[in-house]
C-alpha cells in the first residue's frame, strides 16, 4: 500500500504545482502595474476614510470568495488582472472583516490608480493649461457629489453621460478629481479618426505588421481569460461546439453565408427585439 499513497501523493503535488504558478503577483491597472505588496509611502491612505479597494487573491477568485465579500455588505465592481476584484466597502464596515485562505492582499483604490499616465506629469507650469477628461463614474449615486464639485470650482460639463462625463477643468485640478468618491478612472476623450490608406500611391510595404514580440496577452484577453492554463493542461478546444454573434456574414439570407462559414451548424436570430434573421436595425444577426 505504501507505494500506491506515495505515487498518490506524488500526482496530487504534480497537479498542484501548475496552478500556484499561474497565481497573479501584479495589478495590471490602466494607469500601471503595480505589486500590492510594495504599495510606496505615497500611495497610503487611510483605511477608515477609503470606501474601494483592490483585493486580490493567491489565484482566481473563487465563487465562495465572491459570496463572502456580499455576505459582508460588499459591492463588487469589475475584475481586475490578475486575480483581483475592485470591491466598494459599505459605511462602517471594516475591509478587514473579509477572511479567506485565498486571500493575497487589500489595498486601497488610490487616487494615482484612477488617472491615466497621459495626466501624471503635472507641475506649475502647465497646471493652469485647460484640457478635456472623460470622467467614468462607479455609479448614479456619487454623481451629485461630483457635479456639485464641478460647479464650485469652475469645471465645464460638456457631455452628461450615465457613466461617462466629458469635462474642461484645469490640469492642476485633475488629481482632485480622480481621488473624489465614486470616481472610476479619469482619461483623456476618444479622439475618432478617419483612416485613409492611399494605396495606388502609398508604400504598402510599410503598413505589413510586425513580430508582435511586444504583445503581453492582455492586450487580446488571453491573459486575462487564463486560456494559457487551459494550453498547459491540453484543452485546445478540438471537436468543442462553439458559439459566435457577428454582422455582416450574409445579405439578410441564411443560403447567402460567406463561404468561410458554410459549416455551420445553425444560424439564430440574435439581438434586443430581433425576431427575424434581421435584427431591428435592418442588420444582419449571424
């Protein structure tokens, strides 16, 4: 018997060792990466007065771990790579009452984690210059507070939206408002631009991609999504039924299916009160 414990012993660890390796150690945050456990004297705050934090786990969260922090009164808003959920924590309620054998590390969602890198280098000379932020906002019930700040120091509202405000303020004035309650992240505005390619008259040559030797993987969601565990483990999703939702595959007409989608299966009407292979908006649901 006591080869066969041993041999059982041995796959158990074998099976273990793959999955502490996957285990996150940074925050890929829009404004950085960061170690949670090498947080700077700069980005401290105080517990008592913070009302978001960042709690990550030793791996993915688990559903047990996401039913205790809402157990404790905890609202979770998003995930954040890798292995992370951003959490708001209700008045008079502690972050650390939250206990879980999974547990990494809680940190506080600094201000500095809500502020693209486009508005870090803010000094005297340019803190009076004018600029646009798109404001992106937790939730309907901070927006009061934000709007009153708005109007009592001189920042213009140019676009009100349900989780999106698009404003004019002063640079210096930026900081402020990424560490006011209910801020998400504070970015500059989408610029939209046409893109025309000359191609009679154009180098196509330089427009071949590259190597993608810079790609990390979150940039497509494979990291984020965890694909790399399943690869390590054989799962390559061969003889797997899958499902996909695109427009555009046909001229309204099933029979019509580009020739790279004739084998599939079945084809559904999909989308918000869609009940043709049309959809409301006169486009094709494939």
């Amino acid at each position: 018997m006591r080869p066969r414990n041993g041999f059982a012993s041995l796959l158990i660890v074998a099976l273990l060792l793959p999955l502490s390796s996957y285990a996150g150690e940074k925050l890929h945050l829009k404004s950085g990466i960061i170690d949670p456990l090498n947080i700077v004297d700069s980005q401290v705050v105080d517990e008592k007065t913070e009302s978001f934090f960042i709690v990550q786990f030793h791996a993915a969260p688990t559903s047990e771990d996401r039913q205790s922090l809402k157990r404790l009164g905890f609202h979770t808003w998003g995930y954040v790579p890798d292995d992370a959920l951003l959490v708001e924590v209700p008045d008079g309620v502690n972050v650390s009452n939250f206990k879980s054998q999974n547990l990494r590390s809680v940190v506080p969602y600094h201000w500095s984690y809500r502020l693209s890198p486009a508005f870090t280098h803010i000094n005297v000379f340019n803190a009076g210059e004018t600029v646009g932020v798109t404001v992106r906002l937790f939730g309907q019930k901070f927006r009061s507070d934000i709007l009153a700040f708005f109007a009592a120091n001189g920042v213009d509202l140019v676009q009100d939206g349900d989780k999106n405000l698009i404003i004019y303020t002063r640079r210096g004035l930026i900081q402020h408002i990424a560490g006011l309650a209910g801020v998400e992240f504070d970015e500059e505005p989408a610029q939209i631009q046409l893109h025309y390619l000359d191609v009679q008259n154009s180098d196509v040559k330089s427009f071949v991609a590259g190597d993608y030797s810079d790609i990390t993987g979150y940039e497509s969601g494979t990291l984020v999504m965890k694909f790399d565990q399943a690869w390590q483990r054989g799962l390559m999703g061969q003889g797997q039924i899958v499902a996909m939702a695109d427009t555009g595959l046909d001229t309204g007409e099933i029979g019509q299916l580009h020739q790279d989608f004739k084998t599939v299966m079945k084809g559904y009407t999909f989308g918000l009160y869609s009940d043709s292979w049309k959809d409301s908006r006169s486009r094709k649901c494939d």
